[in-house]
C-alpha cells in the first residue's frame, strides 16, 4: 500500500510541475498549425479565383464529357471543362480528348510555396515536440535509469 502512495506522490509531483508544461506546448502547436493553414489559405484563394474563372476553364460550368454541371465542390478546383477531341495514330481509327486548360506559372509557384511551408511546419513541429518529449524523460527518474542490462 505504501508503494502505491508513493507512486501516487511521484505522479501528482510531476503533474503539478508540468501541468502548465503540457497544455501551453498544445495550444502553441494548434495556434501554429491555425497560422500555417491561414496563410495556406490566402495563397490559394488567388489560385481558387482563377480556376473559377473564363480563362481557366470556361467558369467550370458545364463538363463537355459528360454535359452536365460541374458539382459544386469541385468549382475553383483544377478541374478542367475545356478538351478537344485529338487523333491519336495517323488514320484517326482512335481518338481520345485532350486537358486544355493549364496552370499558369504563379498557380505553380504558389502551390510550391504551399507544399514548402507545409513540410517546414512539419519539420519544425517534429523538431520542438522531440526536444520537449526528451526534456521530459530526463526530468523524470525511474528504477530503469539506475538499472543494470547484462
């Protein structure tokens, strides 16, 4: 019974010295993760305006492939409204249609840009929590740091 209080002591020591500890690093973690994806989100606003637009993809209002309207959440997407039918040998005996539309270098560099802040974030997050989990462990003793392996 003496053991088990003791063991009870030694968890509410550590709790009460690092319950601050623990939550503050989620909340900086969270509030990190808001900023990242709020400016994730500005940058693709820009690419969001020009898929929805007339020079993009005819305002992806309407498939050629299948004649009906583009669903709602694919609009401002990548998905392209504008194909051609092209012959794929020389007799013409197959055809297939080909993807007109293109992404323009700025869509390019921002999706780049994107994808970079995004593996930073990750980087920086893995980096801070290994550190964190590290000073942690040290900070607590158990029989395991005072033990022998043969």
């Amino acid at each position: 019974m003496r053991a088990v209080s003791l063991h009870l002591h030694k968890w509410r020591s550590f709790a009460n010295s690092h319950s601050c500890f623990i939550p503050a690093r989620y909340f900086q973690t969270l509030q990190l993760l808001c900023i990242t994806f709020f400016v994730c989100g500005l940058l693709n606003a820009q690419a969001i305006t020009y898929y929805k637009s007339e020079t993009y993809s005819d305002k992806q209002e309407i498939d050629p492939l299948t004649g009906k309207p583009v669903p709602g959440m694919l609009r401002g997407s990548a998905v392209c409204t504008r194909t051609q039918i092209v012959c794929l040998d020389p007799e013409c005996s197959q055809i297939d249609s080909a993807n007109l539309c293109h992404m323009t270098t700025l869509q390019a560099w921002l999706d780049l840009t994107m994808t970079i802040m995004l593996l930073i974030l990750m980087m920086v997050v893995t980096t801070v929590q290994n550190q964190i989990s590290t000073q942690l462990d040290e900070s607590i003793q158990t029989a395991q740091d005072y033990s022998v392996s043969l």
